[in-house]
C-alpha cells in the first residue's frame, strides 16, 4: 500500500494484493520412438490457463504419429509461461497378410505363414511357432512382432468341406 500527499495537504492512499505464482516444470517426457501407426499423447499436464503447440494448436494435449520435433508453450493463470521439447521418432510396424479367407476340402491342411522375419509370433491358441496348420474349420488370429518391438495382427477364416459323392442307384 502507499499514501501521498500534495503540495496542497492533500493525501490519497491505493492497494494492491502481489500474488505470487507457484514455479512449475513443464515435462513432455524423454525423446521417444513410437511404431509407424501408433498414436502417441503429448500431455504438458492439465490446469494452465493456455496451451500452444508448434502447429498452432491450443488443445491441452497433442497426439502424434509423425517423427519430429513437437513442443508446446503454457501460460498460468498469473500470466507466467513455461514449455518443453521432445522428439518423436517413427519405428516401422512389420507389414504381412495371411491371405483372404478360404475354403480347404476335409482330409488336407493349410499352412499360414506370416514370414519368417520377424522376432515373435503369437497365434490365437497362444502358441509362438512362425507357422501354423489348419486342418479344421474356424478364426486364426496372429500377432507378429519385428526387431523394432512393433506389433502387427491379421486374422484368416478357413472352412472345411467335403463334396458329397452319390453315383446314384445301381
């Protein structure tokens, strides 16, 4: 507070509350690798006043896909800003098709083989071999992992028939 007084005798008094705003560190986590396909959230932290991100977003989170440098810059409610950096980079997801599916006659098999280039294999019975053989009706599911740690799925439908023979009567 401060009072003055004039050259006439005349005083005046004014106010003012000072707050003062709490330090916060703005963290956008570690340098990281993502796999191409995977979205990944940018988050500063909820409750500043503003957000801006360096596409000129205003969203209190930013989800991404693509590699590069993102940051963003906040501002509390006293008026005081903070930011950070971090960069995304992009590991490639393993790419293969068990093919459409299909119909195989009762008595044969099928063999699905993803390829045999990736570093892990879960199928739908959990088992872990990079081949699977079918011989009865149903969903095949397989999770394939390569050597960047990215998970790839496809599923296949395979259904068994047997013709039915009938040479009439003798």
């Amino acid at each position: 507070w401060v009072t003055v007084e004039n050259g006439f005798g005349c005083a005046g008094s004014d106010t003012i509350n000072v707050a003062l705003s709490q330090a916060f560190y703005i963290d956008l986590g570690p340098d990281t690798t993502i796999c191409s396909g995977d979205n990944y959230v940018l988050s500063p932290g909820p409750g500043f006043a503003s957000y801006y991100w360096q596409d000129g977003s205003t969203a209190s989170s930013l989800q991404v896909n693509n590699p590069g440098m993102y940051w963003v810059s906040v501002t509390d409610t006293y008026g005081c800003t903070g930011g950070d950096t971090v960069i995304i980079g992009v590991n490639p997801a393993p790419v293969f098709n068990l093919g459409n599916d299909t119909v195989i006659c009762n008595g044969t098999s099928l063999v699905l083989e993803p390829g045999n280039q990736f570093s892990s294999y879960l199928w739908q019975d959990n088992s872990s071999l990079p081949v699977f053989i079918v011989s009865t009706p149903g969903l095949y599911t397989v999770t394939v992992t390569n050597a960047f740690n990215c998970e790839a799925s496809d599923e296949i439908f395979v259904d068994v028939t047997a013709p039915e023979i009938d040479l009439g009567e003798d």
